[in-house]
C-alpha cells in the first residue's frame, strides 16, 4: 500500500488538467505575443488562464501576473518593490517565512536595507502589537505568510493588514499554501501584493503567480519583451498556465466541500495522535490549514530519532510525508520555524509533516496512524514515553 501524504510539497496534476494541456500543446501552441491567427488563439488561452486564476481571489483579471512559480511570485513582490526605491529602505517580515521570502530579504540587507525579522508565539502568530511597534518612517514594505508551510498556522491578514496599509505601507503576503484549499476573497483582504502557486492547487509545476493591487508599483526582475504589462518577460509557458487556471477552477469549484472532508480527516487524525506519549502537535490547531498535520517529538525522546528518522521509516513502510528540517552539505539543521516558536534545537530536529489531499482517504488516515504508532514503538525505549 502507498499513501501519499505531503500535499503542500507538491500535489499531482488534475487528470482533467492534463488533458486540458496536452491538447493546448497539439492544438493552440502558438506564441500569444504573434497577431496572427495562431499567436491570437494562444492569447485568448492565456487571458481565459487570467480569468480563472484571478477568479479564485475575486480579483480583476489584469492584476494577475503570471510567474514560474511560488518562488519568483515572493521574489518578484519582495525585490519588485524593493527597486522602486533608489536608496536602501526598511522591510519587514515575519520569523517563519518561506525561503523564497528569507533569502531576497537577506541579498536587500546585503544591499544595505533595514530587514526586521518579527517573532512569533509558541503557535507562529504574529502579534499585531509587535507589528505596529516595528513600523519605522522609512518602511515600506511588510511581508507575512499566510499558510505557515511547516506548522500548518494561519495568519491573521485581515487584523494586520490594517496595521500596514493605514500608514500606506505595502503589504504582501505569501498564499502559496492557502489557496485553492481555503476562499480567498482579495476584494476584502487587506494586501496589495499576494503569491501563488499552481501546483499547490493540483496544476502542473512551473506556474505562479503574484496578485498585484491595481496602482502598486514595481519594477520587474526579467527584462525583455514587456509581455505581463512589463512586469515578467518572457514568452509565458501557455499550456501550463493554462493548466493553472482550470487547476484554479476546479479548486473553486470543489473548495467547499473538500474542505470539509479535509478538516475531518485532520481532526480525527489530531485526536487520535493527541494521546501518543511521543508526539506533540506543532502550530495553531484551530487557524490552521485544513489539510495540515505536523508534530515534533516529546522532548524526552531519544536526540538519535529525528523527523529524518521518522520521513525514512514511513517512506520505507511505503508512507510519504516530510520533515520540518532542513538538510544542508549533509548536516542535519533545526527547523528554523520550530526555533523561532521557542523549541528547542533538539525538538526542532524533530519536526514532521503529514498533508492531506484529494485522494487521501479514512483508510490512509488509519493505516498512516496504525505504522506510524507502531515506528515510535520500535525506534523509542519505553523508559523515553512519558506516562
Ligand atoms: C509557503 C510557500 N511559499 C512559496 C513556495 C514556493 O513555491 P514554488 O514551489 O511554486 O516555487 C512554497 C513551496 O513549497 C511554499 O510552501
């Protein structure tokens, strides 16, 4: 038996996607920039793609600008704002942001900005008061995730968006775990800049995109050809993004109820783990994604079993999920997320991660819970549990 637990690392093609898509590449391969007839059809594909993507985040079709992925969506918002600005300025962003936020954030401060790094609580909130309090004359731009990826916690961008905006700061969130699993409505939401990305949302790899608030300047990364109002050049990748935007169609269309079925199969997963002696859940388990389990180990545990051990004995039992710490030169690193919410380095070795998805069903939650108990028996002494 395989069971494929590690839905917000990448999640596999709707087949109805990969039809769509594989038809475009016979049928409507031109490029959408050529006037003739079969540029014009390629460009009436990618503009339908817009639509569908914009739709997910009820926002006008024009502020969807197309990217490769999550990543240069983050770079793009980040760096795009940044070279507006001729001299070094203030950004802010949270403690447990993705790496595709962190590292443009590090070469800005290399570059001589002023990068303020908010801490989070034991949950990987934000506190809106800490927000308020960072705030300098010269920011310009706050950046918080939305989704935590690691620890599964939501963010709330409606009580801070507020915070930042008000002063006419720019405010960017990344939504690359959000959507497509949660309705995101950037009419209400209070951001100028949002990230997202297409095979979060069972599209193919190799598509994102970046909401762009009608008026928010920026200057691009890719220079060339001006295509995506100058803000991305490139010829775009027509048969992906539009397996994008029917990727994003369908989520829309199936949002309510696989989100339902999502939150039972995780709280009942939640329940059952809660009284494990060995695994303590990790984030917020109420403002959490739906489809998000994620645990470290009790810090009695023995340091050899890391969340490493535990992705390596579940994948030898045919299970996929993923661990929360990084692996650098062949060095086991601590989750940078789990230490900025106050674990120690032993229990930030320890991070692990179960996502659900489309075809996870009861059967996998149970036979995922049955071998995983099981693991933890064998690999820890007993004398380790707690009672
Ligand atoms: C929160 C978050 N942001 C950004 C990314 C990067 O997206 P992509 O893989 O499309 O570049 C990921 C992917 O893991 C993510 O989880």
């Amino acid at each position: 038996m395989q069971i494929y637990l590690d839905y917000s690392a990448t999640t596999p093609c709707h087949p109805d996607v990969i039809t769509a898509m594989s038809r475009i590449w016979q049928e409507q391969w031109g490029n959408p920039s050529s006037l003739h007839e079969w540029g014009q059809r390629a460009a009436t594909v990618l503009e339908q793609a817009r639509m569908q993507v914009a739709d997910l985040i009820h926002a006008p079709a024009e502020s969807i600008i197309f990217t490769s992925g999550g990543t240069e969506a983050n770079n793009l918002a980040l760096m795009g704002v940044a070279r507006t600005f001729a001299q070094p300025q203030h950004l802010i962003i949270s403690s447990i942001e993705h790496s595709a936020i962190t590292e443009p954030a590090r070469l800005l401060e290399q570059q001589g900005w002023q990068v303020t790094r908010l801490p989070v609580d034991s949950q990987g909130h934000v506190s809106p008061i800490a927000l308020e309090n960072s705030l300098r004359n010269n920011t310009v731009l706050v950046s918080v995730i939305y989704g935590q990826s690691e620890v599964g916690t939501l963010q709330s961008i409606q009580s801070l968006g507020p915070i930042v905006q008000d002063r006419g700061i720019l405010f960017h969130t990344d939504a690359v775990q959000v959507a497509g699993r949660l309705p995101i409505d950037v009419q209400t939401l209070p951001v100028d800049l949002l990230s997202l990305s297409s095979h979060k949302l069972y599209g193919p790899q190799g598509a994102g995109a970046l909401y762009v608030r009608p008026g928010t300047a920026l200057i691009p990364l890719l220079l060339g050809g001006g295509q995506e109002q100058g803000l991305r050049s490139g010829t775009p990748a027509v048969p992906i993004i539009a397996g994008f935007g029917l990727a994003a169609e369908i989520a829309a269309a199936e949002m309510g109820s696989e989100y339902l079925r999502l939150i039972q199969m995780r709280d009942r997963m939640f329940s059952q783990l809660r009284d494990s002696p060995y695994l303590l859940p990790t984030g917020d388990l109420d403002q959490r994604l739906p489809h998000h389990l994620s645990f470290c180990l009790h810090p009695d545990v023995p340091a050899e079993v890391t969340g490493k051990t535990l992705v390596r004995q579940m994948n030898l039992a045919g299970i996929a999920i993923s661990a929360g710490s990084a692996c650098h030169s062949g060095k086991l690193e601590p989750s940078r997320v789990l230490k900025a919410m106050g674990y120690s380095n032993q229990q930030a070795l320890s991070g692990i991660r179960l996502t659900l998805g489309r075809y996870t069903t009861p059967a996998d939650i149970d036979w995922t819970m049955t071998v995983l108990t099981q693991i933890l028996h064998r690999l820890i002494p007993q004398s380790a549990a707690i009672a």
